[in-house]
C-alpha cells in the first residue's frame, strides 16, 4: 500500500512540482535500490507521459488556435518533422522547467505519442536510477 501511494504521489508531483530529483533522492534513502528505482521510474515517467497525455489529446487545440501566428511554433514543428526523436530528446536535456518539456512538445503537432514515450523513457530511466543511488548511498 504505501508502495502504490508513493508512485500515486509521485506521479501527481511530477506533473505538478516537476522537480524530481529530491523526490528520488528521498525514495533512494526509503527504499533498497531495487525497489526505489521501479517505484520512482513509474512515478517519474508516469507522471510526464500523464502531463503530455493530458496536454496533448486535451488543451493542444485550444493552445494552438492561440499560437497559431507564433513564427517559434512553425519552427519548432519543422525541427520536430526532420528529426522527431532527436528533437524530443533535446528537449527532454534541455534546462527548462518539466513542465515545459512535458507540455511543450504536446503543442507540436507532428510529434508522435510514442515517440515523445520513447524520449521520456531514455531521458528518465538513467537520472532515475543515479538519484536513487545517490539517495541509498546517503542513508
């Protein structure tokens, strides 16, 4: 139970705090590394595919209807038309906020669900299990 209320929470801080890495620090101190890092990586991703989800298949119309003379956005969708995973990737390294990757790339509409799933994952996966250790070796 409290597994499953960790990942629940995790999953709602992502898409609304969005800063992860003290979240999997502290479940890296709370749990044994090889539960800390499933849970985190479920709530993590989780919670970032639940944001673009929501952004994507919900809002993006409104918010392109309001962006639709923005010159950033054609190019963004270029860029994400010649090299999709690529460009999800970059945006998923990039310094911005989380929700600013979860949502952002939500707008474009040539990016593929799975392919932004992929960038998430690739992206996630690796700090997932270095904040962890981090966490268990400061416990």
């Amino acid at each position: 139970k409290g597994m499953i209320t960790y990942v629940l929470s995790f999953v709602l801080w992502t898409m609304t705090a969005g800063v992860t890495t003290p979240v999997e620090t502290a479940a890296g101190m709370a749990f044994p590394l090889k539960t800390a890092v499933p849970l985190s990586a479920a709530g993590k991703i989780g919670g970032a595919l639940c944001q673009y989800v929501l952004a994507k298949y919900l809002f993006s119309e409104c918010a392109r209807r309001r962006m639709k003379d923005n010159e950033w956005m054609d190019k963004i969708d270029e860029s994400f038309k010649s090299h999709p995973y690529r460009v999800a990737l970059i945006w998923r390294f990039s310094p911005l906020p989380e929700f600013v990757k979860n949502v952002g790339p939500a707008l474009v509409p040539s990016l593929r669900t799975r392919t932004q799933a992929l960038a998430i994952l690739t992206h996630g996966l690796p700090f997932t299990v270095l904040w962890s250790a981090v966490g268990g070796q400061a416990a």
